[in-house]
C-alpha cells in the first residue's frame, strides 16, 4: 500500500505530526518512504478537502491533525481496502485459476 493519503490519515489517526514526523512514521509502519513533494502535496489536498488541518506551528515545523471529516474518510477508506484483502485471499484460499501458475511463470 503506497497511497500518500490513506498513509497520511493512517499516521495522523494515533496522533498530531509535523511533515518530518508524518515521512518517519509512514516509513516505520508501512516500510514506504515517501518523497518530500509527494508528502507535501498531498498534505495540500487533504487540508483542501478538509480532512486535516493545522494545529499551529512549533518553530519551523507545522503540525497537523484529523478532521472529523478525515476520521471518515480513513475509516470509508480501510473497510474498502478489507474488503479487497477479503476477496483476495478467499480467492487464494481456493487455489490458482487454471493456467494462471503457468502465466505467472511465463512461456516454458
């Protein structure tokens, strides 16, 4: 999962986080390391749709927080991504369709 978004909400849902706070914890629970403008872009967008804002500023840093409207957008958000985890491994548990090992593998 490597959506700058539902990371963002997913850091900010445990508490207030500053751009390098949010770059460190995104890395330290989903092992993806975000690019500065992609974290700051998307930052822009979220507090443009109301889903974060800021909490003040601390020096040069600016921390941000949820919404209501984020909290809602994160929880929408990971009952669709359970949904497609569900389905996923149902689908697993089933066994491979016929042929797709070989497709996998490529031409023998």
């Amino acid at each position: 999962m490597n959506d700058p978004t539902v990371l963002i909400l997913t850091s900010l849902s445990s508490g207030e986080r500053h751009g390098y706070a949010l770059l460190q914890d995104i890395e330290r629970f989903a092992g993806v390391r975000l690019g500065p403008g992609t974290l700051y872009g998307a930052i822009g967008r979220l507090e443009a749709r109301g889903l974060i804002e800021a909490v003040g500023e601390s020096g040069r840093r600016r921390p941000y927080r949820l919404t209501a409207a984020g909290v809602r957008a994160l929880e929408a958000s990971l009952a669709e991504l359970r949904s497609i985890v569900d389905e996923g491994a149902a689908r697993l548990a089933r066994g491979p369709a016929p042929g797709a090992l070989r497709a996998a593998r490529g031409p023998a």
